[in-house]
C-alpha cells in the first residue's frame, strides 16, 4: 500500500480534515490547549501527535496550494491570497501532480467540501450570483483587468478530479453559497445571527443551521457515496472556522461565554527590537476584554467543529469503514488573537502561533499510537504522506517534502530533515517578503528590508527576546543566516541571492 511495510496489503481509505487559521491552544491534546476536543484527543491516542509541525506560509491560499501541490509557495506560485497584490498564479492549474489526480491515478476516488481558496473558475466570472454574492471575487479588480484565461480556467475541485463541491474563492465563512441556502431550504431551516462585536455572532437558530453542520452532512453524504464501491476513498473536509467570522451556535458559545483568560505572556510587550513591518496587522487601541470576548468565540467554535469531527468519525464506525481508515487532522496555519501587542490574523509574522500548526496522523496500525512525534513536519511533507498512504511510489510523492508515514510505523530515518522554513510575502496590498527558518530550539526570522528576528524557543517560548539586536548573539545569527542560505539553495528558493546581498555579505 506505500512505500513503507504495513501490517495489511489492503488499500486504506484515507479521510482528512483541515481546518482554517486553527492555533494549537485551540486543540486539547496540545500542552497549551484550551479547548476539550474530545474527538482530536482521541485521534491523538489512536494515532501520532506532531509538536514541531510548520505551515508553509501563514496565508490560506499559499498554505492550502502547498497540500495540493505538495510544493513551497515560491515554487507553486501562490504565495499570497489569490487575486491580491503579490499572487503569481490566481487559479491552481490542473497537473499529474495535483494530489487528487495522483490519486485517482493509484486507484482512489478523491472527494472534496468545504473552502478551496485556490480559484473561482469559469462559472464564477460567468456567473453574476458570484459577483454579487460570494467574498473577494471583486474585492481586487477595481483597477486591473485580468486577463481572459482566468475566466475560461478549470480551477474548481471537479474540474482537478474530485469529486464533491466546488465553493470558490474564500467564501467569507461559506454563508452565502447557492448549496448552503439550498440545504437550508431544503431542511425547513433558517440561519439566524445574534450578532456580537467584530466578526462574532451567536447562531439561536440551532446546530443543524451552521455551516460546519452542512458540510459534515456533505462528507458524510459523499462516503456513504462512495464506501459500496471497490475502490478505495479520499475525503477531504475543509472547514472555514475556526477563523473569523466566529458565528456559534447557542449550546456551544454557553460552555465558554463567562471563561476569562489570563492575557498572553506577550500583550503588553516593547515593541523597540521588533519589525515594523508588524504594524501593518496590530491594533495598537485593543484592550484584553476584547480579545477575551473574541476568544470565547473561537474556543467555541472549535469545540463545534470537534463535535462534527466526531459525526464523521462515528459514521464511519457505525458502518465498519474506521478500522480500514487512515485519518489526518491539520491546519493551513494560526491565529495571533492579540499576541505581541495587539496582533490580529497572521502574514507579516512568523511568530510560533501563526506558524505552528497542529498535526495529529492515525493509522489502523499505528505502531506508535499514542505517542508524540518531535521531528520536524510540514505541509508539504502531508501531501507526501497522504500520497505514500495511497501506494504512490516515492519518486512521484516526493516534492518539496517526504512522507510522515514511516515515523508513525516506528522508523527512525537517520536522513530526517533538522529544520524547517515557513515562508510570507504579505497580504492583501501589502507586498512583504520573509523566511523563518527553525534549527533544534533556535529560530530565525529573515525580514526583507526590516529587522530580522532571533529566538531561543527553549529559554524564550514567547519569543519575546529578540537576540537578533545583541551583539552577543553575532555568531549564533550568521549560523542561523548560513543555515537559511544553504536550505534556499537546496530547495532552489530564488530569493537566495537576494538573500545572499542583504545579510550575508562579509
């Protein structure tokens, strides 16, 4: 079935959920988490936490193209929010390569709900619904006429071998979608708001009306679709919480409304040795009660989307699908919700909470269930690994990473990578180019133009020392620079000359 042994020849369906902007104090089996989530603590104790896993890049298209594609933004060409400033490619272009088409190719019927975020297709710029209806699609072409072949693209799920629903775009929480406000209709349901300050909002018109509640309907729909046939599935979720907009059904937002948390190590924290380049996402006027509020929104939206994992999962037991299943749960990245002085939504830091992500692997034979993986991973290295799942051969999973599956079976390859890089190029218009690269417990931070960022993750887990200033830290910065410049050149990153003139000149 892989690459590497397995106890079984029989091929695995594989089911994976991911979430968006999800930090990993937002999942209880992480040392930092606030929130229960009893289905991820039981996947956790089936299967293999990862505590150093890195997104690619702190932005959903970037990050979400890296899954699919299995390679670094600057060699898939998304390496911000598609149709903003910044963005090379705005609708991801079909190829062999594109894990759904490798796995048809092995055999496996590939489906697919939830945000995509990596294009709106034909029928969108067709479509005047779209337009009108659907968040961001004009948001960034008041000034520029794109050009044709961005309206005649196959850039949706079923148009790259899924099978399932196309939601283009970013969809602002999935509200607005033709299938959505059928499903509504069609269950003599309506969506009804409570509306709080800033992107939070109480859903009283119960559970079954959320979003998160339709699109496990749709999972679930789509494996009792596909679970009779000889092939083996592929079924991926995506989730638009819990990013904002925070809306909550009522039962939920109780377990959490009166919860006060202590302010982050970092709120209040000087900002003299730090890039300015951070301004551009911090509201220097917040106060802790605000962040608070929007706190207990986003636990409990977690909480909700924990208990839909667990429908699905369930599901697949009641129809003795679990025990042939392989499941992977992640994050495209972060969130900041106030940390270092008042930051909000991810890009223009590579701080641990926008950066880290979480990682939890359950295989039926695990051979490490239980246990907690130290080893760096990143989203590449997910697309390698669903792949090796699916029996791919190595040559052709192989991208910018390499499969996780052999650690969660109990290898020990003595080649594993020693770091691991995230990179970002700003949002929105806002063009800003960085890399973050992490070596054992140092962290360095390379930004284009402002001051660069040094961290001792195991002295400094807030990293709010930044050692890059001090003269006494000389050294262990040019290690970390050479460190950077040599993994650039591994991985042909062509910002490495660039890189090359700006910091490391003798």
């Amino acid at each position: 079935m892989s690459t590497s042994e397995s106890k079984s020849d029989a091929p695995m369906n594989i089911l994976f959920f991911l979430t968006d902007q999800h930090a990993k104090h937002a999942v209880g089996c992480y040392p930092e988490g606030r929130v229960e989530t009893p289905a991820l603590n039981r996947l956790a104790r089936e299967g293999v936490v990862f505590d150093n896993a890195y997104t690619t890049c702190p932005v959903c298209s970037p990050a979400r193209a890296s899954i699919q594609t299995g390679l670094y933004p600057n060699h898939h060409g998304m390496q911000t929010n598609i149709f903003q400033h910044g963005c090379m490619i705005h609708e991801l272009p079909d190829s062999p390569q594109l894990m759904s088409r490798r796995l048809t190719e092995a055999g496996y019927q590939a489906a697919y709900t939830g945000k995509w975020h990596l294009g709106y297709g034909k029928k969108s710029f067709e479509d005047p619904y779209f337009i009108r209806n659907i968040d961001g699609i004009d948001a960034h072409r008041d000034d520029i006429e794109y050009p044709d072949f961005y309206r005649q693209g196959s850039s949706l799920p079923t148009d790259l071998g899924y099978i399932g629903d196309d939601f283009p775009g970013h969809g602002g929480g999935g509200h607005s979608y033709p299938e959505y406000l059928q499903y509504l209709k069609d269950n003599g349901l309506e969506h009804k708001i409570k509306d709080g300050p800033g992107q939070i909002g109480e859903i009283v018109s119960g559970k079954e009306s959320a979003v998160a509640w339709f699109l496990t309907e749709r999972t679930i729909s789509l494996i009792d679709q596909m679970k009779d046939q000889e092939k083996p599935f592929f079924m991926m979720l995506n989730f638009w919480g819990p990013h904002f907009p925070a809306l909550v059904p009522t039962e939920y937002l109780d377990r959490y409304r009166n919860v006060n948390y202590p302010p982050w190590e970092s709120f209040e924290e000087d900002q003299s040795d730090k890039p300015r380049i951070h301004n551009a996402k911090r509201d220097k006027n917040v106060d802790w009660e605000t962040i608070n509020e929007k706190l207990r929104y986003y636990y409990a939206f977690a909480d909700f989307i924990d208990d839909q994992i667990n429908r699905v999962i369930q599901h697949l037991e009641k129809n003795g699908l679990y025990d042939s299943t392989a499941v992977i749960f992640s994050a495209d990245h972060g969130d900041s919700l106030g940390i270092h002085n008042g930051l909000t939504d991810k890009s223009f830091f590579l701080y641990e909470e926008t950066a880290s992500i979480p990682l939890i692997i359950r295989t039926p034979d695990c051979e490490r269930a239980g246990s907690r993986e130290q080893r760096f991973a990143n989203l590449t290295d997910v697309y390698s690994t669903v792949l090796d799942i699916a029996g791919v051969p190595q040559e052709q999973h192989e991208r910018d990473g390499r499969s996780l599956l052999p650690l969660i079976q109990g290898a020990s390859p003595s080649d594993w990578p020693e770091r691991v890089v995230a990179e970002s190029s700003g949002i929105a218009h806002c063009l800003f180019t960085s890399r973050m690269i992490r070596k054992g417990n140092i962290k360095y931070v390379f930004n284009c133009g402002d001051v660069d960022e040094l961290y001792d993750l195991e002295q400094d887990p807030h990293e709010l020392r930044n050692l890059a200033v001090e003269t006494a830290s000389e050294k262990l910065l040019k290690d970390m620079q050479d460190e950077l410049a040599d993994w650039m050149k591994e991985k042909g990153d062509q910002l490495l000359d660039q890189f090359n003139a700006i910091r490391c000149q003798a």
